[in-house]
C-alpha cells in the first residue's frame, strides 16, 4: 500500500477526496468539502490505483454494484 497522502501533481491529500469517476484520463474528484475538481494525470492507471489504495470511492463501480 502507498501511505503517501499526496500523489505528484496533484494539490489535494488523500483524506480530502469521497469519491471519482474517469473518463478519457479525466478524473473528476468529489472532495469532502463538497467541491467538485478535475484532474488529468500523466499515468491515469497509476492515479486510479493511489486512489484505490486511499479508499477513495469509485462512482462507477459502486453504481454497477448497485444495478448488478
């Protein structure tokens, strides 16, 4: 597991961010403050997986789970 709380390039810390979605490498974050941000790293998949790694919650998943 990564315990870094901040991924390079990216301004905001780990326990900042509830939930995301990605869509041609764009990802756009929900944060905790109900702000709504985008991102566009230079290794989505690497991104995704720090994420993953930091409970943050993948808005698409969870609606597949939910319709599944």
């Amino acid at each position: 597991m990564n315990n870094t709380s901040h991924y390079p390039e990216f301004e905001y810390a780990a326990p900042t961010l509830n939930k995301f979605i990605e869509a041609s490498g764009i990802f756009t974050i929900l944060l905790t403050s109900g702000a709504i941000i985008h991102f566009r790293p230079e290794n989505s998949a690497s991104f995704r997986q720090w994420l993953t790694e930091h409970a943050v919650e993948d808005i698409r998943s969870a609606t597949t789970a939910v319709t599944s």
